[in-house]
C-alpha cells in the first residue's frame, strides 16, 4: 500500500516531464551556456595583477641584433617601396 502511494505522488511530477522533457533541456543547456559565457567575461575583464614579476631573466643582446632592430620603421612611417631584383620575370603579369 505505501509503493502506491509513492507513486501517486510522483505522477504529476512524471507527467509533467513527460510533456515538457524537451522544453526543459533547451532551458537548462541555454542557461548553462549563459552562465559560461558570463563567467568568461568575468574572468577576461577582471583586472589583472601588476605586481607580477617574470622568472625569466632578459639576458643580453648581441650589437649585430640590436641594429637590425633600430633598422625597423616604426607603424606611422610609410612602408619602403618594394624593388623587383633585376633580370627576374614575373610569371604572373601578362
């Protein structure tokens, strides 16, 4: 008599999951999506730590290095023009 009971209890419960089984998984997986999208956002947009220093030493560059950098141009310089070396043919113009 008590198993009857039990389920008659549940019957509602049973019926209602029954019906709306597949509504319930789009609102769970759409919420828990939302929730890892928020918390993605609040882990990117947290400030970060200033005060972190790097375990690795810069060590020392050679001069021959050094110069090729300072031969860089720097991104507000207009780019050098580009020359084709000399006795080449481009297969690709006409």
């Amino acid at each position: 008599m008590k198993n009857a009971n039990v389920s008659l209890s549940f019957k509602p419960i049973v019926t209602l999951f029954k019906r709306y089984h597949l509504t319930l998984f789009i609102v769970f997986v759409t919420g828990g999506l939302a929730y890892a999208v928020l918390s993605f956002t609040q882990l990117f947009t947290e400030s970060t730590d200033s005060s972190y220093t790097s375990p690795i030493s810069a060590g020392s560059i050679d001069q021959a290095t050094l110069n090729r950098i300072n031969k860089l141009h720097t991104s507000d310089e207009p780019t050098p023009q580009m020359q084709m070396p000399a006795g080449r043919v481009n297969p690709f113009s006409e």
